[in-house]
C-alpha cells in the first residue's frame, strides 16, 4: 500500500496550486489525476489543436477552457501571475461590433464596447498558468492517469483505491493501486465528486445533497475556434467581437495571440443534446458560413479550426450538467461538520470558491484558504 500524508485529487489549477503551497512547506502529498494531462478544465492547445507540453515552445496556443483573467478586480490570482513571472496582454476590443438579429436580415455593425475592468490574456494561454506550476512541483509526487473511485474512512486513515489508466505503457487495463494518508483534498467539481467517487461510509446527507445540486462551470458549453494568418477583421475597424441570434455560435471575439497567429472563437448557442447529434464536420461548416456572414469571405478558409465540446468530456461534465444553464454555481459547504469525515476530507475545486465560483481567479481562492487552514491544523 502507498503512504502519503495528503492526497489532492484533482491536477486542475486548484490541485496543482494546492500541491505548490504544501511543497514550499515541506509538507508530504501525493496529487492524483484521472486525466493523462494536468490543467482540468485549463487547456490550451497549438494552431494545429495538439497540447504543447513545454511552454517555451510556442507562445502562439489558444485556450479550450477558460481564457480571461482581471488582476485587478482578482489581486490573489495576479498575484500569483507575477509571481511565477507569466506574461499577459489585454483582451482585443478596439474598433466595431458585429450584430446578428436575424436569418432573414443583415448583420450590422455598431459601437463596441471595452470591458472594465479589462479583461487580461496569457502570453501561452491560460495553460501557462498550470504547467508552471507543474514545472515547480516533484514530478514524481503528480500521477496522472489515476482516477479515484473510492474513499474508505478506517480508524486511523483514509484509504483511496484507485484505477490506472490503460493508456499510460507501464499500465494495464482494469490496474488498481490503493493509497493511505490522513487527510484528502478534492480538486475537483463538487457534483463530479459525489458522482463518481464512492464513501465508505456514506457522505452526511445534506453535503452529498449540496455537491449533487452544485452545477460545474462550463460542463454545458462547448467553443469554436478559426484561425488565420492576418486578423483580416481589424483592417475593417472590427474588433472581432459580434453576438447573434441567428448561431450556431452567440458570442464571437477576437481570439489572436500577442506573437502568433490571428483567431477568432466562439461560444455554441447550440444545446449540448443537439450538438452531440451533429457530427463535428458540419458543426464546423456552420461556424465557417457564420463567421462568413459576420466578417465576410476571408473567414471562409481558416488555417486551421477545431472546437472543443465540454459537455462530452467525461472527468468535467456530467448528466445533470449538460441539462444545465451553465449559470455560474453557488458554493456548497466545503466539509462535513460532523461524523467521520469531519475535518478530513476538504473540497478546494473553484465551484468551491465564495468569492469567483467556477472562474480561475476560484481555484486560486479556494485552494488557498483551505491549505491555509489544514496547515494551521499540521502545526
């Protein structure tokens, strides 16, 4: 049987900067992930849509999951940015808006208008941020590839068992490892906790109750993205952004790089049940004749697109979320207050988070007030 002290489960940004705040203490952990990359819902992929794993081999990558930061209304988060020495740019908004009424009408432009406070980009894409991190941790302690499928509570430990991902050479399919340690931190969404992990005992009732019926930020939504050789957009005084009724895609905006290629990207109006209906060919097709409409003939012949559909994704979205709004999710309690499980056993994942639920600047926020407080209790 493996040993650690902590186990994080999760090597999304939470469990990665979890990880980072115990490692600078000394502090023994062990961080599980069912993925075979760290990041979660943090993805940014090249112009030819393939994960680059050493950030210093492109800064020209786009990002699946989230892409916006506010260092000023986020301090902790741009904190952490400067810190690890990130390099960011502001969100492109100059020039008009393209609006989309109608099938039947054109689509017009008028005055756009800029975000405050502005929204900030990573020089890499946002998967900057957690492969930093990453690169800063004993790589020997983060297991990708390791799904966590039950949590037994002993009288002196909790022990998790534990399923190998057949991709990985040295695995076999259907390979199980258990590990103990005395404490567990779940880096993951509340309700992907309470469905696909099994309490031995039971969670209390009214927790599993709460993670259950706390929706996953971005299960239900899936983006599009065409890139370009030139932001064609811009010599037209377009900003890139544009919002339609008409779809597949509602909100459109400049998605370019600081030293790369042009891009624009989209969010799906579609529901996730039609999209997955629809083969990804033709969902592109329809893209590529809206930005055509939107922007004119120049968007008809990317480079490169692909989208990434969040709702068909396995370790993020669940049943219940792709029949979601996909409204950001109202924090659950983060522990039991009683019975076995109390103090042992603490959710730090961004749905977790009081004050930015489901975005980035959460998993900072979460993760770091509870590692804080399990550190005072290790003293």
């Amino acid at each position: 049987m493996n040993k650690a002290r902590i186990a994080i489960i999760g090597a999304g940004l939470s469990g990665l900067y979890a990880a980072y705040l115990l490692e600078k203490q000394g502090i023994d952990y062990v961080l599980l992930e069912s993925r075979d990359r760290v990041g979660g819902r943090i993805h940014s992929v090249a112009a030819d849509g393939q994960s680059v794993i050493d950030i210093k081999s492109t800064s020209n990558r786009f990002d699946l999951g989230p892409s916006w930061f506010w260092p000023g209304y986020q301090p902790q988060l741009g904190q952490l940015v400067e810190e690890l020495g990130l390099e960011y740019f502001a969100q492109f908004e100059d020039g008009d808006m393209v609006i989309e009424r109608s099938p039947n009408t054109a689509p017009i432009c008028m005055q756009g208008y800029v975000s405050s406070p502005t929204s900030m980009r990573l020089v890499g894409g946002m998967a900057a941020l957690t492969e930093v991190l990453y690169q800063r941790l004993d790589s020997d302690r983060v297991l990708t590839g390791h799904k966590v499928c039950q949590l037994r509570k002993t009288e002196m430990a909790i022990e998790l068992e534990v399923e190998l991902n057949a991709t990985a050479d040295y695995q076999s399919p259907n390979e199980k490892t258990t590990w103990q340690v005395s404490r567990v931190l779940l880096a993951l969404p509340p309700r992907l906790v309470e469905q696909n992990i099994e309490f031995t005992p039971a969670l209390p009732d009214e927790l599993a109750r709460q993670w259950h019926s706390t929706a996953t930020w971005m299960a239900p939504h899936a983006k599009y993205f065409a890139i370009y050789d030139t932001p064609f957009w811009r010599e037209q005084g377009l900003s890139g952004s544009a919002n339609s009724d008409v779809g597949p895609l509602t909100e459109i905006h400049d998605a370019s790089t600081a030293h790369g290629h042009a891009a624009l990207f989209g969010f799906f109006g579609v529901a996730p049940e039609v999209r997955q209906s629809v083969s990804t060919e033709e969902l592109k097709f329809h893209c590529r004749e809206q930005l055509v409409r939107l922007f004119g003939t120049q968007a008809k012949t990317p480079v490169a697109d692909f989208f990434k559909d969040w709702s068909q994704d396995e370790f993020t979205a669940t049943s219940l979320d792709v029949q979601s709004g996909g409204q950001h999710p109202h924090p659950p309690e983060t522990k039991a207050t009683t019975g076995v499980w109390q103090d042992n056993l603490i959710g730090i994942g961004s749905e977790w988070s009081r004050q930015f639920p489901g975005y980035v600047a959460g998993a900072v926020e979460a993760a770091s007030l509870e590692v804080q407080a399990l550190l005072e209790q290790i003293r």
